[in-house]
C-alpha cells in the first residue's frame, strides 16, 4: 500500500529463533518510505501498535581510486551502471567529488551485499577501493 517492497525481514533470536519483534523492510524509493513513514506509523497491526521509523544503518559506500581522467559529467552513469549490474541491486543516488564517489542504497542489505560483491572490480584500468563511507563526525571523532 505504501510503494514497492524490495526486501523486508524480521529480526530474530540467534539462540531461540523467535522473533525479536522489529524487522526491516526496503522500499523501491523514497516515496514508499516516506508513505510508510506518515501512513503506518501508530497503526495497530496483529493487535500491536508499531512503530515506523528510518533505519540508521549505512547504506553508503565509498568508491576511491576512480582513474586519473574520470568526468562526473561524462562518467558517472556508466560507473553507476558497471556497479549495479555487479551488484544486482538497484543505486539509489550517485554523486562524485573529484577522484571518489559514493553510492547509496535503498537499505542496508542491499549496501552489506554491494560490500561482498564490488571488492576487486576494475573500471577504465583501475581497481576501485570500495568500503562503508564515513561520516564527517566519525572522521571528527577518530581524528581527536
């Protein structure tokens, strides 16, 4: 009712199995998320109220050691397309600064198996570096 679901998985015990009583669920955009966000947040379901919130898990990586002549302009989609065709999965956003760039998923599942995937691939003769981006506090904090 909200928009299209890509994924969605209930977080369980890793000793009884039973559910925990939260799970995640990914949505094809932003639109869904935001629908879920304002239409079922307070609902009853399974005679329970829930709670409907935006996860704070990562969905960013970083992808570094973009060859020497990359042109946003130019580029970008091509690089956005090679990553998504070896992932499987769907970028939602993609913006370059310079010589890196980061790419954004629509959940974290869909980041953690980008992570298995793109380690090694080589674009236009480089092999990228791929890891989770950082946050500017992170850095902030890991600096002091």
């Amino acid at each position: 009712m909200c928009g299209q679901i890509v994924s969605a998985s209930v977080i369980k015990d890793r000793r009884t199995r039973r559910p925990k009583g939260f799970g995640f669920v990914g949505f094809e955009d932003e639109i869904g998320q935001d629908k879920a966000l304002k239409d079922k947040d307070g609902t009853i379901l399974f005679d329970k109220y829930i709670v409907v919130q935006k996860s704070t898990r990562k969905t960013t990586i970083y992808i570094g050691n973009l060859p020497f002549d990359y042109e946003p302009e130019k580029d970008e989609q091509d690089l956005k397309q090679v990553i998504e065709d070896k992932c499987r999965r769907k970028v939602q956003s993609f913006r370059s600064k310079g010589h890196f760039a980061f790419c954004e998923f629509i959940n974290f599942e869909h980041t953690q198996q980008a992570l298995q995937k793109l380690p090694g691939l080589r674009w236009r003769g480089n092999t990228l570096k791929v890891q989770l981006a950082h946050t500017a506090a992170h850095e902030e904090k890991k600096n002091e």
